[in-house]
C-alpha cells in the first residue's frame, strides 16, 4: 500500500517535473518502482543475478568521462560503450556511417555535405540532431579537446538542418570523413574538466549508477538504434595502477585489456584470454635524405632499399608484432595492392640500382663512383632513437644487412628529444622512423612537398594525393592508390618496413567476436554475448 501510495504522489508531480528535465524524470520514476529494476544488491543469488550477463572492464588515471578531454586512454576505450561517432572504419579501412546516414564530395573534394540519422536518442531521451555534431565539432576546434588534429585542414562548418551538417576544407582531403571518428557529446555539453561529469551518449550503454567507490554501472540502453544489446551490463572498476590492472584480468575481474594499454608484446596474461588482433596504421620507416649527394638518386635509395630483409625484421626483431609490406598502405586496407607475400632482401637487384646510379665495387672492397671528378664512397650513420631499444634494434638489423653488402654503416642512437631536432633540421643521412597515419591513409604528411623529414618533393605526387580527395568511388580510390603507392615507390623518399599489429585481449567469458579497428576498440558492442 505504501509503495502505491508512494507511486501516485509521483505521478501528480509529472506534469511539472516533464517540463524541466523531460524524460529523465520519468525514467527515474520508472526505474524507483520497477520491480527488475538493477540494483546493488545483497547476497549469493541476487549477486549472481547481477553479473551474470555482463562485462566488467577497468580504468587507470581517471579524470572525467567526457570523452573529448579526458586523457585517459583506458577512459576513452570505455567511454565507447556509451558514445558514437558520426562515422567508423571498418576492418578494410572504408569509412562507415555510424550517427551519419549518408555523405557527398563536391567536385573539388573541399565541401562535405552529410546527411545525418534521424532515428537516434540520446540516453536522456532528447533527439539526436546535426546541432549536437555542430556543437562537437566546435569544442574540437577550440582546442581544449584530443581530437584537434581530426579538424586542422577545416576551414569551416554548419548545421543547414535539423539532419544534415556541411563542412568546407582548405584543401581536398583523402577520405576526410574517415577522420570524423571522433565522439559526439550532446549541445551544451559541460566542457570542464570535471570528475563527476555523467556521461550521456548514444551508444549501446548508458550510465546507471555508481555502485560502491571504484564500481560504476552501465546498462543496456533499451532504445539504441541498432537494437537493445545482448549484454545487460558492463561494470566499469577504477584500477590505482598497472600491476592492478594486470591481475584483475588474470583473475577474470575485468574482461577486456588493449594493446594501448599494456605492451602485448612484452606481457603474456595467464588464463584463458582471447587475442583479438587486427593492423594499425602506425608504419614503421627507413627514411633517406634525399639532400645528401649521396642519397639524391632513387636509384640509390631503391637499392639500398633491396638489402633490408623486412621478413626477417618482423619475426626476428619485433617477433610477428606486425605485418611487412613495401606499400606505405595498411595491409588490411582495400586499397592495399602488394604482390608478393615475401619481403625478402634481394642482391641482385640491388647491384642493377646502385649501377644505373654509378655505383660499383672499387679495389677497396667498397662501393664507389666518381661524380664531377669527385670520388665518394658509399658509406652511412643511421640514426635512430635511443629511448626505444625495438629501433634501436632494427637500426642495428640494417646496418648489418649494409656492412655485409659492402656499405661500411654504424648507427647513432640518441635519446628521443635529441634524435627528433636532428630529424626536424634533416641533419641525418638515414634514419628510422614511425608515423602514425590518420584513420583515412593520407600519406601527404609524410611526403608533402609542402615539407617533409626527407626534403623530398614531387609535385605529381602532390596532384595525386589532391585527386584522392575529390572522388567517393571505390574502383577510382584504388586506381589512384595504385599509382599514388608505385610513384612513392618509384621515388623512395622512405621504404616502408611493416605495419605494427594492435590487440584486444578478450577474456573467454566474452563468445562473440571482438573486431578491433584504428579508430575504436571496442567495435559492435551491442551485439556480444557472454558464456551462460
């Protein structure tokens, strides 16, 4: 009776609560009287009910839930089950319309007109429209978020309806709205660092409660547009440190960990987990100055280029930690096109490069030619970073594979600091570097003859990298990567070494497939399941 009671006194307040917060009133009488309603619970059998079909994960360094300031990458992979962006990638590289319906390219690739869904609620109920992406994308170019980079060749942006949004480039792009992969807050959203900011999304979780210090609830939200999840629950815990966050995944207290988070390579948990495993496009590189006389010729760098073994760099220095290619293009990519399985060194070829260059074997034992009456003798420092002993490594790798060739080489090892100022005053002859390229394989930060580490310019290659900004068709996307990857090739300003693999582990609790991608770890959530 008190529970009735209690029930019509709320219910004769609804009609002015529902004009101050909305649905949200109504869904907190609903969950106060519902009798399945989640709950922190007491006991064996009501707790067993609570987790049994959930997921628990963890968190270190929190700050805030809002997904576009925190700088916890543990937080941000979290903040996936409750956010969405306006498009994701898929595991070809394809940008796929997420809280986006569709989009188009105007002829010279610099407008990008987007037709968004108009079927999303957020979880507080309010309707999802192209005035939150605009507001997003706002507090994105202000700066005070992690996203800036995603937007730096904006040139400007509006909503023109409830369900569409246009962006205006400073220059065509390559496909600019696999950049968009960034989450979409709600307008007005509190941008200030704030600890007890509550999360309100559109994804397949919403914020419940917050169970006890350090356990934070989520639940399946019941109108998510791409259907109620399978799992009820994701139980989020708040790690004070690594070791921690180590052991709670051997102890299957959390089930989920990323290679973003803990170096796979060097840590093995114990258990039965998961190793779900997929290509980012972080690329490791050779790169040559093409300013020193004696890397000017590509001939050259081609046959340099042929005495590295990335095979045996792959299974023997990084230990199958990524993926080789010649190709600067993420193997897993549509676009990618490397013929050859192998990556082998080749010396016969190297010998025909360095010929057509004027290179050949002097009474020295060493390679030689004369250029303007000048003798020079093939010989080279790589540089590479002292901080990091994987480069250092493959640094040493090559220089082995040069020394043996004929090419007196040594390496330089500097700490990271010191090797970036040399790399940024092209003070080097050959160096080892990484890059990380952008979720839509725009290669034009690395070879841009707007300036580049290698001073290499090629104004063919900077109309082709135009050119793949200004057209959506698949069939003529590949064409132009094609040619885009043989004129690198053919030029070899760097020669690519390998893509670097990323992991998910998964405990086995979690059957269905984890589908990692470059711009989300946590891909498809709604549609997991756990072991009864």
């Amino acid at each position: 009776m008190d529970k009735i009671k209690r029930l019509i006194s709320a219910i004769a307040v609804i009609a002015v609560a529902v004009s101050l917060t909305g649905c949200d009133i109504i869904d907190k009488i609903k969950m106060e009287f519902t009798e399945d309603k989640p709950a922190v619970t007491e006991g064996a059998e009501e707790n067993e009910k609570q987790v049994s079909n959930s997921i628990s994960t963890g968190i270190l360094d929190f700050d805030t839930f809002n997904p576009l300031i925190t700088k916890s990458q543990t937080v941000r992979e979290c903040m996936e089950f409750v956010y969405e962006p306006l498009f994701d990638v898929d595991e070809t590289m394809k940008p796929v319309p997420v809280l986006a319906e569709d989009y188009s390219v105007s002829p010279d690739g610099r407008t990008i007109d987007i037709t968004l869904k108009n079927n999303i609620l957020w979880h507080d109920g309010a309707n999802f429209t192209a005035y939150d992406a605009a507001y997003t994308i706002k507090q994105i170019r202000s700066g005070i978020t992690t996203y800036s980079d995603a937007l730096k060749n904006m040139a400007d942006y509006k909503a023109t309806g409830d369900y569409s949004l246009q962006i205006v480039l400073n220059y065509a792009v390559p496909n600019f709205v696999s950049l968009l992969t960034f989450p979409i807050v709600q307008f007005q959203t509190d941008m200030r660092q704030n600890a007890n900011y509550i999360p309100v999304g559109t994804g397949a979780f919403r914020y419940e409660t917050q169970l006890s210090a350090g356990r934070i609830s989520f639940i399946a939200f019941d109108n998510y547009h791409n259907g109620k999840p399978v799992v009820n629950n994701v139980y989020v815990y708040t790690v004070p440190d690594i070791v921690k966050y180590k052991s709670m995944f051997e102890a299957n207290e959390i089930d989920l960990m990323t290679g973003k988070t803990i170096d796979l390579s060097e840590y093995t948990p114990r258990g039965n987990a998961v190793n779900n495993e997929y290509i980012t496009n972080k690329l490791t590189f050779v790169g040559y100055n093409t300013s020193n006389k004696l890397l000017s010729g590509s001939e050259t760098r081609l046959g340099l280029t042929e005495l590295i073994d990335k095979d045996s760099i792959v299974n023997s220095t990084i230990y199958s930690g990524g993926v080789a290619c010649d190709v600067p293009i993420n193997p897993s990519s549509f676009y990618y096109y490397d013929t050859s399985p192998r990556f082998k060194a080749d010396t016969m070829l190297a010998v025909n490069h360095l010929g057509n260059d004027n290179w050949g074997m002097g009474h020295s034992g060493k390679y030689e030619r004369t250029v303007n009456g000048e003798k020079q003798i093939l010989s080279f420092k790589i540089l590479t970073d002292s901080d990091s002993p994987e480069k250092v490594n493959i640094a040493n790798r090559i220089a082995a594979f040069f020394n043996e060739f004929g090419i007196p080489t040594e390496v330089t090892a500097l700490p990271y600091d010191q090797y970036m100022q040399k790399i940024e005053a092209h003070d080097y002859e050959i160096m080892i570097g990484e890059f990380e390229i952008g979720a839509n394989l725009d290669l034009s930060p690395l070879i841009s003859s707007a300036g580049n580490y290698f001073l290499y310019s090629n104004p063919n290659v900077d109309m082709l990298s135009s050119q793949l900004g200004m057209t959506q068709n698949e069939d003529e996307l590949k064409s132009l990567y094609c040619q885009y990857g043989d004129m690198i090739l053919s030029d070899m300003p760097f020669a690519a070494l390998f893509f670097r693999k990323g992991d998910v582990m998964s405990s086995s609790k979690i059957k269905s497939e984890v589908s990692p991608s470059v711009t989300r770890m946590y891909r498809n959530v709604e549609k997991w399941s756990v072991m009864p």
